[in-house]
C-alpha cells in the first residue's frame, strides 16, 4: 500500500503545482535550428515534475508551444512528453499517451503539422536581438572574413555598406554577423572559423542565432524594396557569397553601376518564410538558390519557399540546381564562388546566366 503524504510532502506538493504556470513564462521559446530541441524537453521535464496532472501539464505544454517558432507538431509534443516521464520513473507509450489527452483543446489543429496559436492565446511580441557592439569592421576584419570563406572583399564591402554584415564579439569572441534594418535578426559566427561550445541546453554549433532572433525573417528583404530582382539563399557563408558573385557581374571597371539585384537569406532550410514579408516578394523576379544537402533539406525547402513566393504575387521564381555541375563538387553558393576563383568551373556554369536582362 502507498504511504500516506505527509504535510511536508502535501505543502510541497502544492507549491510546485502553483508555480508549474510560470514555466510556461520562464523559458525561453524553443526554436528549430538553434538547439529547439532541447529546449523542447528541458520545459517538457519541468512540467511533468510539477506534480500536475497529465491532463493539466499538456495544456500548458501547448500554451508554451505559441510561442516556438515554428510551432511544434503535436507528434514531437507528445515524443518529448514520453522521454519527460520516463525520467520520473513513468513510462507511456506514444499511442497510450494520445489516447489519454484532451485532444478537444486544439480539436481544429489535430490533423495539421503544426499547432497555431488561437484568438484567445496571442502570443506577446517577441523581443529583438540585443545588437549594441555590432557595427561596420575594419579592413583587417574584412581581409579575415574573405581568407575564411574565401569571397572577396569587395563583395564583403558591398553586404557591410547595406547595413546587413557586422562585426563584433559574442561571448568574449571575435564574430561576424547577419542582420537588417527590420531588427529581427542577428545571427553570429566566429571569425576563426571555429565553433561556439557547447553551453548548457544548447550543443555546439557553428552558427548562432542572437536570443529574439527570427528564423523565419528573410535578411535583406527591406533592403530589396527598390530591386527588381532577388537571389534568395539559405544561410550565413551564401548570403555573402551572393553579395561577392553580383557585385562582381553587376558592377565592374567597365560597368561601373550599381547592382539592380539583391541578395536575400533565410537563415534555415527547415522553416517558412513569415507572413508579414511576403508581400514584399510582390512583383518581384526571384531565383533560389539552395543548398545542394545530401538528405534534401534544402530543396524541401526552396520549394517551400517558391509556393509562398508565388502566391505573393512574384512575377517569376525559379532555381539553381548545383547537382547538374559535374566538374566540381558543389553544394552550395559559397562552395559555387570558391570554385569559380580556383578554375574548377567555367562560365558555362552560372548560377545567375539569364536572371537579369
């Protein structure tokens, strides 16, 4: 038989269920693609040791979920809810798990991928990254960054003059960063190429996204108001790489003019682009050019990205594939810029031929 609770256990008991709503409030939103993951379980683990019961943590589980970016489905709500409870010495499987939740509360999301937030539970306005310390770099901090990833300076100068490449330090190191004027986004990585360690719930990663981030903001999309044409990539090294390859077509010694194209980045391959900036893909012409991933995460993605494009109203929006180039392997822009300086590709490789007139 169950020994009875004492007072203490009865007073403890009761004060963790009292404080289990602030939980919700304390963490930070679990993000993919910047340790969302883990994130994910540590406030699922929080929940179920709250001595709620099952019923009352799946609620504020999904409370909690309004404010990932993107939501979590309901699959990977209730995997992480297994791995939580096995930790307290209670093991569900997934199927009995689902069985025992009241599905009714998001009854008009239960067939879809991810869970959106309702009228009732707007989720408050996320706050932006803190970029005081990031501004324009020296000369030797741009020679480093072109020797790193090997793009020119040039193409460096051009991304620093819009505004979207910073330099500074994060966590004590020397780093170079993405923004943009929205404010959104501040994405870092080191200056010697190596990367940030592990630190508590987050792993160690190459690239890393400044608390208040958005993975789902376009870089550069403001910044592309007035340009007719828009070369959208995916990540960090890309983006500048696109600078470097325009600048270098668009504004040479004997055409000296500005570039009538602008790069564009998402910052992920895995998430959608945000509605507030789809209207500014309007009456635009739009290549993509993707990561070439060998488990097809980036051409999931461009996909993504060109249905959303199109129904904004793009005049056009096409791709680049990197798999039809057989001289060299090629995976994505910056890997494109690096063989085309080393002569490992010709000119019957472009991946800009015929975008603009």
């Amino acid at each position: 038989m169950r020994s009875p609770i004492t007072p203490t256990q009865d007073r403890r008991l009761r004060t963790e269920a009292e404080q289990a709503p602030g939980i919700v409030e304390a963490n930070e939103p679990a993000i993919s693609g910047c340790g969302g993951h883990d994130q994910l379980y540590k406030t699922a683990n929080q929940l179920v040791r709250s001595n709620l019961p099952l019923a009352a943590v799946w609620k504020l589980l999904l409370e909690y979920n309004l404010r990932c970016c993107p939501p979590w489905s309901k699959g990977e709500l209730i995997h992480k809810l297994v791995d939580a409870y096995a930790t307290t010495g209670v093991y569900y499987c997934e199927a009995d798990l689902m069985a025992r939740l009241p599905f009714e509360l998001i009854a008009a999301e239960i067939d879809t991928d991810f869970i959106a937030p309702t009228a009732s539970k707007t989720p408050p306005p996320r706050p932006k990254p803190v970029r005081v310390g990031f501004g324009p770099g020296t000369e030797t901090q741009l020679q480093r960054l072109a020797d790193l990833r090997g793009i020119s300076v040039p193409g460096l100068r051009w991304a620093q003059d819009r505004g979207v490449l910073v330099f500074g330090f994060f966590v004590g190191m020397p780093v170079f960063g993405l923004t943009d004027c929205s404010g959104t986004v501040l994405e870092v990585r080191r200056l010697d190429g190596k990367t940030f360690p592990r630190v508590g719930n987050l792993s160690e990663r190459k690239s890393h996204a400044v608390r208040g981030s958005s993975k789902r903001h376009p870089v550069g999309i403001d910044e592309a108001r007035d340009f007719a044409h828009i070369v959208m990539v995916e990540g960090v090294p890309d983006f500048l790489a696109a600078h470097d390859l325009i600048q270098r077509q668009q504004s040479t010694d004997t055409n000296p003019a500005a570039p009538t194209c602008a790069p564009v980045a998402m910052l992920s391959g895995n998430v959608a682009i945000e509605d507030e900036a789809l209207p500014m893909f309007k009456e635009k012409f739009v290549r993509i050019v993707y990561h070439n991933d060998d488990n097809g995460t980036g051409w999931k993605g461009a996909r993504r990205w060109q249905q959303q494009i199109a129904k904004a109203g793009a005049y056009s929006c096409d791709f680049f594939h990197f798999n039809k180039i057989t001289a060299a392997t090629i995976k994505d822009l910056n890997d494109f810029v690096v063989a085309v300086d080393a002569g490992l590709i010709g000119d019957e490789h472009n991946a800009l031929e015929g975008f603009w007139p």
